[in-house]
C-alpha cells in the first residue's frame, strides 16, 4: 500500500497488518495433535487459562516468542468453538477499534468483538469483503492490564461467570452443572 494513506501503515505508523498467530479448528484433539506433530514437528501445550484450547509452537519458542524471523506460532481448537469453524489467521493491529470500522465501512462485518485475552492483549474477529474470517490481535499496553469478569453464556438457560485472564471470545461448552464435558 502505498504511503501516505491515513491507515497508520507507513513507517512508524500504527498499525502493522503483519499475520501473529494462526487457529486451527479439530473434531478430535488427539488425532489431530498427532497429524501436525508427524507431519511437521509441531509442540503442543494446553493453555494454563484454558486447557481445551492447545497452543501450537512450530519452532524454537522461548517465554519471549518466537527465536527465528519468518514463522508464528499458533492454536489448536474445538471447532465448535471456533469463529466459522475454519482456519483462522489473525492480524497485529494497534487499534481494533478503529481498524474494526474501517472493515465496516469496506464491506466487511465484526463477527467477534473486542476481549481482552489475559494480560496479553486483545482479539477480535472479522468477516472480510469475500466471506473470509479473520482475526484481529492488538496487544496491551504494560503499564495497564485488563481484568475483569465476563459472563459466559452455553445455551438458552445455562452460563457462567469467569474471572478473566482470558476473556473467552466464544459460548462456553457445559454440562449444565458449570463444568466442561
């Protein structure tokens, strides 16, 4: 894109558009842990925060992200789970808010909005002008992390509350009695 548009994509400017993470939806956690780790020597770990959600490390990763420019990490998730149940990249940004309406006035449309996703930041989810989803990420500020309780809803009359670290960007899965199946 050329410089000098508005959109904060000029050097220095505010927003990077760089791919950060990537979202694999499974129907069976075993199997498919099995795939990419035979396929491609992905590490898998259950997220402290959410252990149905499996982080995926596809190369060195120290506590400081990724050692080696040209690759991501990523998430393993039930695809029920899932926003549009299909692969997902998601896009560092440094204002959902603001990149969030200028989706909307391109023809896109939020699918998710804004959560904060521990100490670490933020997500949201789109659908582009094509009918792709993609996700958003900004990260938070260090001087100011978020904390706060969000409801969680699983069908018409079940839900819970959860403290976040980790707002749950989508329905929790339960058995009616609060836990997860």
């Amino acid at each position: 894109m050329p410089a000098g548009t508005g959109l904060g994509l000029e050097k220095g400017g505010d927003m990077t558009g760089r791919v950060v993470h990537f979202e694999i939806p499974f129907d069976e956690s075993r199997r498919a842990r099995a795939f990419y780790t035979q396929v491609f020597g992905w590490e898998f770990a259950p997220w402290e925060q959410d252990p149905g959600y499996l982080m995926v490390s596809t190369g060195p990763t120290p506590e400081t992200g990724p050692t080696e420019p040209g690759f991501i990490n990523g998430g393993l998730i039930e695809r029920e789970e899932s926003v549009g149940r299909v692969p997902v990249v998601v896009i560092d940004v440094e204002d959902i808010d603001a990149t969030l309406a200028r989706i909307e006035a391109q023809g896109g449309r939020p699918l998710r909005e804004k959560l904060p996703v521990g100490d670490m930041g933020f997500s949201a989810y789109f659908e582009d002008s094509e009918g792709n989803v993609v996700g958003l990420w900004e990260s938070a500020a260090e001087q100011s992390p978020v904390r706060r309780r969000v409801t969680v809803r699983s069908g018409a009359d079940r839900q819970r509350t959860c403290r976040t670290a980790r707002a749950r960007r989508w329905p929790v899965r339960t058995n009616g009695r609060g836990e997860r199946p």
